[in-house]
C-alpha cells in the first residue's frame, strides 16, 4: 500500500496533533473518555470484568497495557453510559500506596500477609467513609485487627466494616463535639452535628454492594531480595484469601511475568493458575488499537465525515491522515505504515506510541514517512535498552555488558555464533566465576544467557521467514532444530540502530 503518494487524500487532509493522537504514553493516566475511544475489548478484558470471577490476575511486560486495561475496567464499572456495575464501590491505587498505609519490613511471609489484609480493608473503609462524606484520616481510619478479619468470613464487606466506621465516626464527633455528640446515643441529622448513622445503616442495607479493587503497579521497582520477594509473594495469597472468605470483594490486580517467576518461595504460587490472564496482542490487535486511536482523535477533532468511519472498513483513509509514501521492512516495500512501527517497537503498546510521537515530531507539520522513522531510531533504541535495562536487571545484574557485546556484530546469528559471540565479548572477559545468577540459578553455561536474551525479547528466532518473540514459542531457543543450527537469532529492532547492527 503506497500512503497518499499522488493521492487527492493527501488535499483532504486536516492538520493533526501527533502527540494527542498516539495518547498519554501511560494508559492509567490517559482521560477515561479517550482512552474508552480507542480501548480493544478482548479475552483479558472479559475475564477481567466477569463479575463471577472473584479474583483475576491480569500480567503482561511493561508496556503491553495492563495499566490501560485497569484504568478502563473503572471507568466501564461505573462510569460508562451502560455501567456493568453501577452501585459498587470502585477503588483503583498502585502497589505503593497501600504500601504507605503500613510497614512491611520483615521476611515473615504470614505476618506480613496479615498486613496485607489489613491495610486492604483499612482502604476500603476509607473509601467508604469518602463515599459517605466522612474525611476519615489515615490514622482515623486503623488498621483493622486480625481478629476483625476472621469475623468478616463469610459476611457481606461493606456491612461487615461498617460498624467500626461507625466507632470511627462516633470517635470524631465526641472529639470535635467535646463530648455533646455521640451517635451510639443517638441520630443526628444536622449536617453539621456529625449525622452519618442513617446513611451507614442505608449503606448496610444493601447486601448486594460490592467492592472492586484494583491494584496496579504492585511489583514497580521490583528488585530480587528476599525481602521483596515475601512482600509481593505475601500480597498475592492475602488477596486469593479475602477474596474466597468474604463476600461482594472482587479483586483485580497487575503483575510483570518477570516478577511473578521470581516468586521462588511463594508456596500457594501453582493454585493462581486459573486466575491469571496473559496479554498478548496479535498484529490485528495492534493495528485495530492504532486505527481506532487515529479515528478517534479524528472525529473528536476533525470534520463531521469521520463520525461514519470504522477503523475496519476505512482503514486505509484513515492511516493516509498521518502517513505518506512508502514503507518499508527490510527488502518488502509498500508494507502498512501501522506493521513497520510495530516491529521497530518491539510490538509494545506503549513503545508503538512512543516511536509514533518520536516520528511525528521529526515530521514537524507533515505526514509521517519512512525517512521519519529512520531518524529517530538511534535515539528511540537507546532509550529502550534503557528501559530493558530497567525492567530486568533483577534477573540478571550484569545485563549492560551482554547488551554491549552485541554492538556492531551481524544482523543474523545462528546458535554457534550467538553463543560464540556471548562466550567471547562477555564471558571470558568477565570471567565465568564472576557472573551473578541468571534469572534465579547459578550461572553454569553461555546457553542460558542467550535463551535469557530471548525470554526478554532483546533476541527475536526466525521462523518461517517470521520474527518470532519469546512468548509466541517459548520452547523454541532449546528445541531440537536450534540445536541443529538452524534457527537464525536476530536482535529486536528496537534497539538495532543504537547499537550499530546493519
């Protein structure tokens, strides 16, 4: 497909915003609205938002859209023109603000697994007394005795906390009352006499309120010590326990496959199976997200024309509003614009945008073409080695100087030569004694450093005359036709042009 080249669409055009149409680079921090516009309702979200499933662990790399997946699920509960459930109570908070609600220093996997409960219920009775028009402060609002928890089994949550909001509420009047008020002695409905009793015992009498959490973000800054390693491990079994012993909690929550493999000494770790849901995104799903972006944009800026298109049928009109000319993926020209971003970025959400926002400001007020996007892919991959970097230097502390060694080698490697390349600019400089752990295990052969490389998609196998990623076919760095030689390994190409690799 050649993108408006002598096409009159290229007149019709109307000036775009190419930082508003690729988004906010961070999905929970995107308007609700816009982020509604554009959201691609598929498997993770459905299990997601089943209100039968009590608890749902949604897990995905950095990037691929688990904040956005969360942050929608909020907005369609309650928000949406047709709410899937109106009358629950939503909280959506990251891992480290329930982290600032107690301390979690300590290796003891039960304790600190108690403190989970207890600062999970400690936030939904806060939210409640928000809800109910009570500025319940953290120290108002304490943490809730492992004893109240064993008598929540089995209740209805809300009803359940609500009499020691109650006692909270009956606490603050005496204080700012001087004693005058006291809500176990009666019912104030002067606003200003602290008159909450009528609305808790409304709220209680809704037995069918639920609450859902959402938690986002519980593994960020994630490092192996065994400290952290009991704090989120304990985190997962405190929700599958609330979640199974009270009633009307669900409970949704976000986790790096990185981290969650790490979590060596989680005992109760297999009994999540059932509950996890892995993001994958197709090239279908991609590009349908980022038509359907473009489109969205269009018709909340643009002509009354767009309000007929659909990111199906129009396609093609639609990515002529932002590309132009050919494009290209090594020796194949003419490719859509949409797939050639999408391998330049790792196929991320989140880098896809980002490599768009990057080529839309190299293309200043024109539209984006090829020679764009070659611009910025030194400065792109740095960026993203950064990042890889970042993400997974838990699991392998030298991972820097595995990345350098790869500057300047050849675009396809097979097996010899990419163990050879390894074993020669990495581990014989460095020393095989001297290399941490790989991923959890002592470091025994150059083998698991490239399998780590490609579990990681730094390294993508080439099969079929496809590119393909780690979790498309994880077995294939050990199968029987790599051993061969057979498989060519190539580096990402995100990170190509940064590291001198032709």
């Amino acid at each position: 497909m050649n993108y408006l080249r002598n096409s009159s669409i290229a007149e019709e055009r109307e000036q775009v915003d190419y930082e508003v149409i690729f988004g906010n680079d961070n999905g929970e921090d995107e308007d609700p609205e816009v982020l509604a516009g554009y959201f691609l309702e598929h498997q993770s979200f459905t299990r997601a938002s089943d209100k039968s499933r009590r608890i749902e662990i949604v897990k995905a790399r950095k990037g691929m859209g688990k904040s956005a997946l969360l942050s929608h699920l909020k907005y369609r509960l309650i928000n949406a023109n047709n709410p899937l459930d109106k009358e629950s109570i939503v909280i959506k908070v990251t891992g480290n603000e329930l982290i600032g609600l107690a301390d979690f220093t300590g290796n003891d996997a039960s304790k600190i697994e108690n403190r989970w409960k207890q600062v999970i219920c400690k936030r939904i009775s806060m939210e409640i007394a928000s809800q109910i028009g009570f500025a319940g402060s953290d120290d108002t609002m304490s943490l809730v005795e492992a004893a109240e928890i064993e008598g929540l089994k089995g209740k209805n949550l809300v009803t359940g906390l609500m009499a020691r909001i109650g006692k909270a509420i009956n606490i603050a009047a005496l204080a700012a009352t001087n004693g005058a008020v006291s809500l176990e002695a009666s019912n104030p409905t002067d606003p200003d006499r602290l008159g909450y009793e009528h609305i808790l015992r409304r709220l209680q009498e809704s037995k069918a309120k639920s609450v859902w959490l959402l938690v986002d973000d519980i593994d960020a800054k994630f490092v192996d010590t065994p400290e952290l390693q009991t704090r989120i491990g304990a985190f997962f079994s405190a929700i599958r326990s609330l979640a199974f012993s009270v009633e009307g909690l669900r409970i949704r929550a976000s986790v790096r496959p990185d981290v969650w493999t790490n979590l060596r000494g989680m005992e109760d770790q297999d009994k999540f199976r059932q509950y996890i849901t892995e993001i994958k995104w197709s090239d279908e799903h991609l590009r349908s997200i980022f038509a359907k972006r473009i489109l969205s944009y269009l018709q909340r800026n643009g002509s009354a024309e767009y309000a007929h298109w659909n990111e199906q049928t129009d396609y093609t009109r639609i990515l002529a509003q932002v590309f132009s000319g050919q494009f290209r993926i090594g020796s194949e020209k003419d490719s859509d614009p949409l797939r050639v971003a999408m391998m330049l970025a790792g196929k991320r959400p989140r880098w896809l945008g980002q490599l768009c926002k990057q080529a839309g400001n190299a293309a200043g007020t024109h539209l984006i073409q090829q020679r764009h996007f070659d611009a910025v892919m030194g400065s792109f991959g740095q960026e993203k080695i950064s990042d890889l970097i970042k993400e997974h230097q838990h699991q392998f502390k030298e991972l820097q100087k595995v990345i350098d060694a790869f500057r300047g080698s050849e675009k396809s490697l097979t097996k010899f030569k990419l163990i050879s390349l390894i074993d020669r600019l990495f581990v014989k400089k460095l020393g095989a004694e001297n290399i941490p752990s790989v991923n959890g295990f002592p470091f025994k052969s150059t083998d698991q450093l490239a399998e780590f490389l490609f579990e990681i998609d730094f390294i993508v196998g080439e099969k079929g005359g496809k590119h393909t990623q780690y979790q498309h076919d994880p077995t294939l760095f050990s199968s029987e036709h790599n051993a061969q030689n057979k498989i060519p390994w190539i580096v990402n190409l995100s990170y190509r042009k940064f590291l001198g690799i032709q």
